[in-house]
C-alpha cells in the first residue's frame, strides 16, 4: 500500500514519521443512484488516529451531499461522482481543522469535549491546546458522537510507575554498594598505615625517598587507597559547591572539551598547584577573595560576550564560520554559549519559537562542537528563560520541539537535561513544568518504536 506523509506541508520530508495511505476511490452506481465509495476509509482514518465517520461526515458537509459510514462493513459513501484529487484536498482540509496541532504542526493529537460542549485538541508533544471552530458544521455531529477514550492508557501509566519503582530501587542499591565499598577501602587503609607505622618505628627518621625504599609494597597501596579514597570524596561532595560543578561538567563532557568548560577560578599558571593542594586537603565552606571578585564580575564579563556576539553577527558571520568565530572569544564554553543565545534571542519574548526556527542554522553550528555542546545549549535556553521574560517559558515546549525537529539536539541530552533540572531542587520552576508534556511525548514515542520493533 502507498504511503504519504500526513499534511500538505510535510509532503518532501522523506524523513517525516507520520505518515497515511493514500486514497483509494470507487465510483459506483448510475444516473441519480451513483455513489463515491472511499475504498480505504478505515485505513486513513486509524493512521489520523479519528474515527472514520468523522471523515465521511466531513465530505458530506463540504460537498453538501448524503454521506454514510457502516460501522459493520467498514464501508465509506458519499452520494455522487466526485474525483478523488477532490476528496483528497478536503480530507488536507480535515487534517488542518481537526487532527494537527495548530501551534506546532504535529498530527499527534487527542480530541477533547468540555463541559461547556467546546472542542479541544490537546498535542502530546508540546502540551499546547488548540481550540476548534465551533461554527464549523462538523462540530455538531462530534459532540453528539464523540470519540472513545484511548484503550490501554491505564496499562501504560501502570507500567511507567513500575518501571520508575525498578529504577529507584537500583539506585538505592548502587548507593548502598559505593558505601560497603567506601567502609571496606577505609578499613584497608588504616590497617596499612599501621603496619607502615610498626616497620618504621624501628629506624630512624630519614628522608621520603629512604622510606619508600625500605618498604615500596606499602607505599604503593597507600598511594592507590589514597587516590581512590580522593575519587571517593570528589563524588561525595555537595551539589551547591564550585568543585562539585566542576566534577559534574568534567563527568557530561569528552576530555577534550572539559578544560575548555572548566569555571575559571584559578590563574593558569597555578591550575596544577591548585589542583593538588585542593586532592590533598579539605575542602572550604567558602571560596577566596579572588574567586568572589570574579562572581562579582561574572555579569560585566558576560555583557562583553553579548556585546561581541552581536558585534560579529551584524558583520554577516557565514555558518561554516561560526565556530571559528566563536572559539576566538575569551570565557568558559558555557558563558560563550550563554552569551550567544541572549544575543541572538536579546528581547524576544512573543514568537519566541518562530524565532529559533528562523535562526537555528547558529545554534546547529555552535552545538556541533561535540556531544556535549548540546547540553551547554540547553541549559543556555534554560538560564535565558529563568529571566523575566514570560513569553520565553511559555513557549520552551517549542522551542525544544523545533531544535528537535531539526536535529539541533538529541533525545539523550534532552532528558538528561530534564532529569538534571528536576534533581536540582528546582521541580517548581515553570520552565519544568512547561517541558514535562514534550518530554513525555519524548519518551512515549521511543517506547512506542520499541514496541513496534
């Protein structure tokens, strides 16, 4: 059977996932008697995810014909010859009024009756509600008939809650292993300082090297305890200190690009000084001087990126180019891509998505450094939409859809991302809440091509 992707506007798209059979008419019958029938109805009804009258009642109402659907037999009629290039652009009309999302296009919608007897399309990718033309005469025939709910949806969230049970309890129990680990490394060590203790006492002090001479097996565990116990403790540390930020972007990047992404703290001639002395020693409640004067300056540093970013896309920066551009501008790769994302998006707050669209050949360019460029360029949405700029959160849902679409960023980095922001301690953000519906959509979809497999 061929197939076509469903809306006139997808129609080049080879890669588009939704996608219809194309119709198939027959006519039938003579003189005041002949009838159009739509041979596969049922089919093009299920792949619109709508119940097949809703079509044939639709061709009767914009045609100003009898139409008829048999539920038994499957079979779709609409009194008189009409071509089938004809039922074909009312059934394009059918999918713009009642199946696509009228924010983001998607055909992945559910049909919704208020109390107050209005029609609703709910999108189940970015959460928006669109609301449908009372006036139109198809309205009536839905509200006296309207669609059965969706079988199975309890069986999903059922095993969607188990499955997130099974996850929770692995990680209990990895936490519960790291810490048998921890205890039993802890008790090696200090089982060999003794030992190192009694086979020194004996001997009188003398230089490291002397040391390490007499009793190299005990030195050389030590010094393996000893940098497993500072990996320990790097793991350990809280969310909310510099070094932990640190540990967390070194952990999400290449090795390659984590120097690059590392928060200037130190001078860089004293970055291997600093290092070992911060293994070596506990770490502070509070950072220096030198490390708060440079917070305090964060925002004037970051005004300059801006300002510089802007400077070079007024000049006509090419796309090939861009990431040359940006690798000669001075800051972490996070401030950098920060900077760019408020230059190019500085006051924009209504028709924020369409304007991502319109200019995500440079987010495609400054996220295709590496994989982990993707989730700077998240959480650079993430801190644009944290100012003042309700327009921005409300739309975060499409934004994330058309960088998606457009493959911009990955599946993997967007929930990573999520779960990220939720583990936080932010859950109440606005900006969460406005991505759960995309995010679920993310993961249905990904079952649901599992499954299919």
């Amino acid at each position: 059977m061929a197939l076509q992707n469903i809306g006139a506007g997808n129609s080049d798209d080879a890669f588009y996932r939704y996608k219809m059979p194309k119709m198939v008419t027959k006519i039938e019958g003579r003189g005041n008697g002949i009838k159009t029938n739509v041979v596969n109805m049922v089919d093009i009804a299920k792949a619109l995810a709508r119940p097949a009258s809703y079509t044939t009642k639709f061709f009767g109402c914009e045609l100003g014909a009898q139409s008829k659907f048999d539920e038994k037999t499957g079979i779709s009629l609409v009194n008189g010859a009409h071509d089938t290039a004809k039922l074909a652009g009312l059934l394009e009309d059918f999918i713009k009024k009642y199946v696509q999302c009228y924010g983001c296009g998607n055909p992945e919608t559910e049909i919704l009756i208020t109390k107050t007897q209005m029609i609703h399309l709910k999108c189940a990718a970015c959460g928006f509600v669109s609301d449908v033309n009372m006036r139109d005469k198809l309205t009536t025939f839905i509200l006296k008939n309207p669609p059965e709910p969706k079988k199975g949806s309890k069986d999903k969230k059922a095993m969607r809650r188990a499955e997130k049970e099974r996850l929770k309890e692995g990680e209990a129990a990895d936490e519960e292993q790291k810490k048998l680990k921890k205890e039993v490394k802890k008790k090696g060590l200090s089982t060999s300082k003794d030992g190192h203790a009694k086979a020194s006492s004996n001997k009188k002090k003398a230089s490291g090297s002397d040391e390490d001479h007499s009793s190299p097996a005990i030195s050389h565990v030590n010094e393996k305890e000893d940098a497993d116990s500072d990996n320990d403790d790097v793991q350990w540390q809280t969310d909310t200190s510099l070094e932990a930020a640190r540990q967390r972007i070194q952990e999400q990047l290449s090795a390659v690009t984590a120097d690059m992404v590392m928060l200037s703290t130190n001078e860089p001639g004293d970055k291997t000084k600093e290092a070992n002395k911060a293994s070596h020693s506990p770490r502070r409640a509070s950072p220096p001087p030198e490390e708060n004067t440079e917070v305090e300056n964060g925002n004037t540093n970051h005004e300059k990126l801006v300002e510089e970013i802007k400077a070079k896309l007024m000049k006509g920066v090419a796309t090939n180019q861009f990431q040359s551009v940006l690798g000669s501008l001075s800051g972490s790769a996070q401030e950098i891509m920060t900077a760019l994302f408020e230059a190019l998006f500085d006051g924009v707050e209504k028709g924020f998505a369409k304007e991502v669209a319109n200019k995500k050949r440079y987010l495609a360019a400054a996220a295709a450094v590496d994989e982990g460029s993707q989730l700077l360029l998240l959480r650079a949405i993430e801190t644009f939409c944290m100012k003042p700029s309700p327009g921005a959160v409300k739309e975060v849902a499409l934004v994330l859809k058309a960088l998606y679409d457009a493959d911009v960023l990955e599946e993997e980095f967007i929930v990573q991302w999520y779960q990220e922001g939720l583990a936080s301690g932010n859950k109440g953000s606005q900006i969460w809440k406005n991505a759960k519906p995309f995010i679920e959509w993310l993961q249905s979809a990904e079952s649901e091509t599992d499954e299919q497999e």
